[in-house]
C-alpha cells in the first residue's frame, strides 16, 4: 500500500513503510533555541510560548525550535532530568560569540543571536531571517525506529568549515517536579532535545554527512520524536535549519 508522507511545506518529502526523506526549502528556516530549565520558576511560560509556535502560526517551514535544558540549575533543589552540561556549553558558547556577560534562563536565540524581547520581536525576527536565500542545504533521511534505535542519515552543504549539527527532539513531554522553585508542579515541553551529536565540520568540497543510529528515549512514542538538523557558521550565523518528524509506519 502506497501513501505520500507530508511532511513540511516547501520540502521535498518522500515516504515508504521503511524509510522517510525530506530536504531544506531554498529559502533560510529559523533555528529558535530556548534555554531553559525546569528548576527555574521564570521558565515555564517560555516552555509554553515555545510550545504554542505552531499554533500562534509560526510554520515548520518558517522556524526549527530547540528547547534545551542546562544543567547549573541542578545544585539548587531540583536535578531537571532533561538537562545537559552539553547544553550549557553550547550557551557560553552562543554567548562568548554575542559579547555578552552572562547566560541565563530563560533565554532565546535566534538564527544564532540572543533576542531578549523574545515575547514582542522573535516572529519579527523570525520572518527576517526567512527573507534570506539558504547559505546552506540540508537532507534527511530517518529509517524505521527499532530496538537499537533510529537510523539516521543528514546530509548538508555549505561553505567550507561550517559546522553541522544533529539533534533528536521529543515533544508532548510531561514532568512531574517534586522540589526546587517549581515543586509540585507538573511542566510540559515540547522540542526538549534529548540527543546531541558533536558538530561535524562540512569539508572543502562543500559536504558532510552523518550516519548513524540515534537512542530512543524511554517510554516516548516514537510519533512524538523528531530529527532536527542545522548548519551554523564559525562566526555564530545559523545559516539553515530543518527538522524532521519520524515518519516510522508499521508495515504493510
């Protein structure tokens, strides 16, 4: 039995019982990252603007949103089960190249720049960035998930030296916290990252390419898991994102 797996506007998307592929648009997606932290009692509406994206009209076609979790809010009451020290690496990072102090939660960038009015001016900033012809090019193609998990395959384009990044994502997570600023509360997430592959630079032929077999969280359905992908510059500039849910079919 044939059928045709939507899988993103302005993307060409091709599905099997086994396998989904789908490419970047030519226009630039927005990578929206959150940091954030459920031991932080400022996080949780930035938790739900992030999650409300799609339906406040901010298209898959027009934004990649990451929620990432870091881990210097464990030491004070609550461990967030989510966290990473990756994550925070990755924020001093974001903020070393902004020329900013200090890093904090919650806090948005944006293409790879920190927006602070992120409640007025991400969708603003958002169609700025969608207005760019893509500096980079993205494909991805996801295998069926099994035990040993899911089979992965990113392609990118792109200058010489710029990074690739790979992530997979977990959406309609709910969390019971016991303790820290948020205790007895329970939180919901969408876009938690919970695997992060180390970047891998593209060559001098324009190219690089990524396979592997990514682990599943437990207990998450796979329909809630995506694959998302970006290609960032060395001087911050993301320079095009996608992602990609898992297309994992029974078969036929």
């Amino acid at each position: 039995m044939k059928f045709i797996l939507f899988c993103l506007a302005l993307t060409a998307c091709a599905a099997n019982a086994q396998t989904c592929t789908a490419r970047s648009p030519a226009h630039t997606v927005a990578l929206v990252e959150l940091y954030t932290s459920e031991g932080c009692s400022s996080c949780p509406p930035a938790d739900r603007y992030i999650s409300d994206l799609r339906g406040a009209g901010v298209t898959a076609a027009q934004a990649v949103p990451l929620s990432l979790h870091v881990d210097y809010w464990n030491a004070i009451g609550w461990k967030d089960p989510f966290s990473s020290a990756v994550f925070t690496e990755r924020q001093r990072a974001l903020s070393d190249l902004a020329h900013t102090r200090t890093i904090y939660t919650p806090e948005f960038f944006v293409g790879g720049r920190e927006l602070r009015n992120w409640s007025g001016g991400l969708r603003d900033e958002v169609k700025r960035i969608n207005a760019r012809p893509a500096q980079a090019a993205i494909a991805i193609t996801l295998g069926r998930a099994t035990t040993a998990g899911l089979p992965v395959e990113v392609t990118a384009n792109g200058p010489n030296g710029a990074l690739l990044h790979v992530a997979l994502v977990h959406n309609k997570v709910a969390s019971r916290v016991t303790a820290g600023e948020n205790g007895g509360r329970t939180l919901h997430h969408d876009y938690v990252v919970r695997q992060w592959l180390a970047p891998m630079p593209i060559g001098r032929d324009g190219r690089v390419q990524v396979k592997r077999a990514l682990p599943l969280p437990g207990g998450a359905p796979v329909a809630d898991l995506a694959v998302t992908a970006f290609v960032q510059a060395a001087q911050g500039e993301v320079l095009q994102a996608f992602s990609l849910p898992v297309c994992d079919r029974p078969a036929e």
